[in-house]
C-alpha cells in the first residue's frame, strides 16, 4: 500500500515537473531567431520560419521527454508507457485543448496541419519514449538472465 503511494506522489510530481519543463524549454526553443542559412535552404521565407518552428518545438518536446520517459520506464515497467499516455493526455486536455478548440475552425488548413502534428508530438513522444525505452535490453546480468530464459521457454520479450 505505502509502495503505491509513494508512486502515485512521484507520478504527480513528475507530471508537474514535465509540465514546467516542457512549458519553459518550448518557449526558449520558439523564440530562437530563424538562422541566415535556414532560409536559403527554401523557397519561400515564411515557409522556412515555419519548418524551423516546427523544428525547434519537436527538439524541445523530444529533449523534455528523454529523461523523463527513462525514470517513468524504470520505475513504472509495463505500466510505464499508460502512466505516460495519462499524463500527456492529462496535460494536453489542460493546457493546449481549450485554445486549439476555441481557435481550431477560424485557423488557415496550414495552421490546421501544424496544430493536429503538433498534437500528436504532445500526446505520442512521451509514450514513446518509455516504450522504447522499456523495450532496450538491460545491461544488469540478472535481468538478461532472466529474459535469456524467457526466450528460451518460447515466450516473446
């Protein structure tokens, strides 16, 4: 029982802890200035600054996101990868949601676009990651061991 609590609290701190970093590495990696050699790289300026947004938003959603789908991998193992669709979920519902609902219908079909990836970066990085991240083979001796032994008996990893 005191196990359990001890996770629901760390599974509360980390979700407002994933929630500030996102929040602030976000804002840093959008407010960069779109670089001289960016925009020769394409046709159109407003399309170069729209690629490069893009571009530094995924970054900052993937580098909040590592760390924090490694701890929610090994603490949480199987129930890792719900924890982070919840939190995600819950985070998504939140913050973003209201204003992509009230802003959704007045938006161009490129802001449309930008804002369903967007969405999908929000929701499906974290767990991701912590799929990905449960699905590494493990360094410790006894863990391979014991999948060694799993596989050999036919089962699937």
């Amino acid at each position: 029982m005191r196990h359990r609590v001890v996770l629901g609290a760390l599974a509360l701190g980390l979700a407002w802890l994933y929630a500030k970093a996102l929040i602030i590495t976000i804002g840093v990696a959008v407010a960069q200035p779109t670089p001289p050699w960016w925009s020769s790289i394409f046709t159109s300026h407003v399309i170069s600054v729209i690629v490069w947004i893009v571009t530094c938003h995924t970054m900052a959603v993937l580098i909040v996101a590592l760390p924090f789908s490694y701890v929610i991998a090994r603490l949480y193992g199987r129930a890792g990868v719900l924890l982070a669709l919840t939190l995600t979920v819950a985070l998504y519902v939140f913050d973003p949601l209201p204003a992509v609902l009230a802003y959704f219908q007045t938006d161009s079909t490129r802001m449309k676009f930008i804002t369903l990836f967007d969405a999908v970066k929000l929701l499906g990085i974290l767990p991701g990651l912590v799929w990905v991240i449960g699905r590494l083979t493990s360094n410790n001796r006894l863990e391979r061991s014991r999948v060694a032994s799993s596989l050999s008996q036919g089962e699937g990893r």
